[in-house]
C-alpha cells in the first residue's frame, strides 16, 4: 500500500479516523492509532477517548443489568405468590390484579438477564 500524500513512499499504516495509507512523514503515533499529520489529530484523539469510556462502560454496565434482573424475579415472584395466595381466599378477586403485575416483573427479569449475560460476552471478546 502508498501513502495517500506521497504515491510514491511505502504506507507504515492506516489512519484512525479517515482510513487514508500514510508514509513515515505523514504519519502521527497517538499511542492507540496513527493520525495524518495536521489533518486527523484531533479526531483520533476523540475515538480514543471514546473507546477509553465506553470500555469502561462496558465494564460497569453488567452489575446495573444483574441488579435488575434479581430485583424484577424478586418482586415478580412476590406478586404472583401474592396473587396465587390470593385465589384461596376470600379476595379472590384481587389475584389477576396482583399477576397483572408480576408478570411483566417476571418478564423484565428475564430480559436483564439476557442483556447481562450477552454484556459479559461482548467484555470477554474485548481486546485488553
């Protein structure tokens, strides 16, 4: 590949931002990326730090989605006791009522779950 500037110089890489082959002159290290010199910078200084924070969401995001997932099975599990308890009594009438909520608690639940558990895949798949 040719430096995008310079056809007839040898690229030592691709820019961070534009994609664009650079020659040894034309190529600045950012220390996680080569940028074009007096043109990219900038740019592939935002992208690192974006890539820096969303790391390290990435990292914390999975404990929000287990929380949510035990407090959904929680009071889901409560409710539909509830409701089941409820159907044997005299307020029977209250039991859909109570399930209508557990439900989608239950539900809830389930969907957390999933998106902790694929969060915690997309985190091992990570570069370090």
């Amino acid at each position: 590949m040719k430096c995008f500037h310079h056809p007839d110089s040898d690229a030592v890489g691709l820019c961070k931002a534009c994609g664009k082959g650079l020659c040894k002159l034309c190529a600045v290290d950012m220390g996680q990326g080569l940028a074009c010199a007096d043109s990219c910078e900038v740019a592939v200084r935002d992208l690192i730090v974006q890539i820096a924070i969303s790391r390290k969401a990435l990292a914390t995001t999975p404990g929000a989605y287990k929380t949510q997932s035990t407090i959904g099975f929680v009071t889901g599990g409560i409710f539909m006791a509830t409701a089941g308890l409820a159907a044997l009594t005299p307020a029977w009438f209250v039991a859909p009522l109570l399930a209508l909520f557990g439900v989608p608690m239950l539900y809830q639940g389930v969907r957390a779950r999933r998106t902790y558990r694929s969060l915690l895949a997309a985190h091992k798949e990570l570069p370090p």
